[in-house]
C-alpha cells in the first residue's frame, strides 16, 4: 500500500488512523455482525454512534447548551438557502460580507429570499483581503449577518469575528471549522459541509442557536426548516450515516489529540512554514495580505505560468498531489486541513525548493 500526500480542497484527505480503524470495523461493527453502512438508524447501535459523534463535538467545540447540533445533508450549498428561509422571519433584508466566490454564491441564493444588503464587497480587491473591520456599518433591523470566515478558493480568512450586536452573525465555516479554537457563542449560526476539515462528502453540519429555529418560511418543504430536523435528533429521515461515523472517528481522534487548542498550534505552525516558503522566494507569490492569510488554503504562483504543467507532473511524481490551483485563480493551491501531516507540508516545501533550483 502506498498513500500520497493529498492536497485537494474537498472532499479532502481523511486521517490515516480514521480510516485504519473504519476498515478493522468495516465488517463487524463491535460485535454486531454488520457495517455501519447497513444499520438502522433507528438501532441502538447507531443511535449510540450519533449520540458519541454529537457529544464530542460539543466537547471539541465547547458548544454551549443553548445551541442545537444538526447533522444534515445537501452540502454547505443548502444552507445558502436553509440559512435565509429560516431566518427571514418578517425582517426586510439581510446583511451579507462578500469576499469571495463562496459568499457571492451565497448572496445570490439569499436574493431569492429577501433583500441582501452587501456591507462589504471585496471584488475589486480580487478577494485578496478582508474588510476592516471598522468599515463595517451593520443594520441593527437587519435579519442576520452572514459572512465566509474562509473562502476556501483563493485562501483570505478573517482574522477578526464580525461584532453584529444584537444581530444574529451566521458563518460558513465549511473550510475553517475545527482549525482553530473558537469561541461558538460568538456566533448564532455555524454551518459547514464536511468534505472539508471533518470527514466524508455528503454530511453537513449545522451549529444553531435554539431560539433561532422554528421560524422558517412555511411555504418551504419541511426538509429545508431546522426545526424538522431539531425536533427528531437530525433523524427526521435517513441521515447520512456512514459520513456521521466517520465524522465521529475524526471527533474522537481530535479529542485524543488533546482537542482544538493543540490543532491550533500544528496548523498554525503548517501554514507559517508553507509562506514563509513562498515569501522567501522570488519564484513564489501569494497574493493575499498577510493578516489575512488562510491557514488551511495556501495559493500560490509561479514566477512563470508555463512551467505549472510541469511542476505539477513532478509534484505528482514525488506523491504530491490535487495543488492544480481552482481554475478561477490559475497557479496552485494547497489545501492542508487537519488531516494533513506535517510532514506532508513539510515534503511540499523541500519539492518546492528543488523545483525552483532545477529552473534557475
Ligand atoms: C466547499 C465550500 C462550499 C460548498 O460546499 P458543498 O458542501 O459542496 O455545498 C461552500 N462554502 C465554502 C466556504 C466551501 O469551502
């Protein structure tokens, strides 16, 4: 067997652990004689899977008791819609921070719902930064405020949580969440697809506070109202259970780790090393400001875009691979979430170097 050194943005690298251990339980899931894959879940089996997955992201996260965890499906994508169907409720618009391709989409669904009022528009800047932050001017009538802590495609994140007063402040978190510590209370509404930083495509995460459900637009399927799915434990139809078990192994491995504070320090150590790299040298550049640097979505280019075919054919060679940057931005890009090693970062950066000096 040989595993490479995956560097995609989604669906993303697992943890090798993780995986190793959903292979041993393949089969015979602690002595019950069938998969995860094939059990109810109604079963007390896997009823106790979702309680464990549940309480150790409450754990991780520090998720106060007001605020309900749904496990959802329909990707980050759905809650563009699921966000501003339920939290309307009567208001005339809403406050949107567009700073990337993904809160444009975001906008864009939320235009089909209500007004948006855009208090931030990065465009010009070609979302290479954020906003300041005292630039901000909240409506205090608006209905919430959403914004991208971390746009995944060219790698900008926050570094400073958006004060919205009494407005609630909703975040797509789909490539941040579990990154860092953070401080849940801050916010009113998390959300987040899980191919990113926790675990299979098809499972979506929804951190909301309660008093926030239960004024969704009724003329909407039910399936789109969190209260459906808060009333039956994300249960109200069949969840998507084999993510939600691995999501679980992920939790509980993060736990072992000695939780988000030690993930903190080992991605924060990750990206400072991978720019440092870049900064260093006059063969790469990344173009965003440094406050604002992702920690998990590291662009760069190359001082000469004809050698990218080949730098990512020799990357490929070295078990390097998914840098080809999304095609919007062009260059490369790596994505290192938590389940990438150190050492992959680590490996990247001495091909990077090699890379340059056979050019030079
Ligand atoms: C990937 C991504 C999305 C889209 O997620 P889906 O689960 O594919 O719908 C939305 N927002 C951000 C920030 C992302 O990184």
């Amino acid at each position: 067997m040989s595993r490479i050194y995956n560097f995609s943005a989604g669906p993303a690298a697992l943890p090798l652990e993780v995986l190793e251990q959903a292979q041993a339980e393949m089969l015979d899931w602690h002595g019950s004689g069938m998969s995860v894959m094939e059990m109810s879940h109604r079963g007390k089996d896997y009823m106790s899977i979702a309680a464990k997955s549940e309480a150790d992201l409450r754990q991780l996260m520090n998720i106060p008791d007001n605020y309900k965890v749904l496990f959802l499906q329909g990707g980050a994508s759905s809650q563009f819609a699921m966000v501003p169907i339920n939290l309307f409720n009567g208001k005339k618009s809403a406050d949107y921070l567009l700073t990337g391709q993904w809160s444009k989409k975001a906008v864009a669904e939320a235009k089909r719902y209500g007004n948006v009022n855009l208090v931030a528009d990065t465009t010009d800047s070609k979302f290479t930064t954020v906003p300041d932050e005292a630039s901000l001017k909240f409506d205090p009538e608006a209905a919430y405020v959403h914004y991208t802590p971390n746009e995944t495609i060219v790698g900008v994140e926050f570094d400073y949580i958006p004060d919205t007063g009494d407005v609630p402040l909703v975040a797509d978190m789909s490539s941040t969440i579990l990154s860092r510590e953070i401080d849940v209370s801050k916010f009113d509404v998390i959300y987040a697809g899980a191919q990113k930083n926790i675990g299979p495509a098809g499972l979506t995460i929804v951190i909301i506070r309660e008093d926030l459900i239960g004024h969704a637009n009724p003329a909407m399927p039910v399936m789109l109202d969190y209260k459906t799915h808060a009333d039956n434990d994300s249960m109200y139809n069949t969840p998507p259970t084999y993510s939600w078990y691995l999501a679980g192994l992920v939790f509980a491995r993060l736990v072992k780790l000695g939780g988000l504070s030690a993930v903190e320090k080992i991605n924060q150590r990750k990206a400072e090393k991978l720019y440092k790299a870049i900064d260093d040298s006059p063969f790469y550049s990344n173009p965003v400001d440094v406050h604002c640097r992702s920690w998990m979505n590291v662009p760069f280019i190359l001082a000469n875009a004809d050698l990218d075919a080949a730098f990512l054919e020799q990357a490929a060679a070295n078990g390097l691979t998914s840098l080809k940057g999304h095609r919007s931005v062009g260059g490369m890009r790596a994505s290192i979430y938590n389940a990438m090693p150190e050492e992959g970062v680590d490996t990247l950066i001495a091909f990077m170097k090699e890379f340059e000096n056979t050019q030079a």
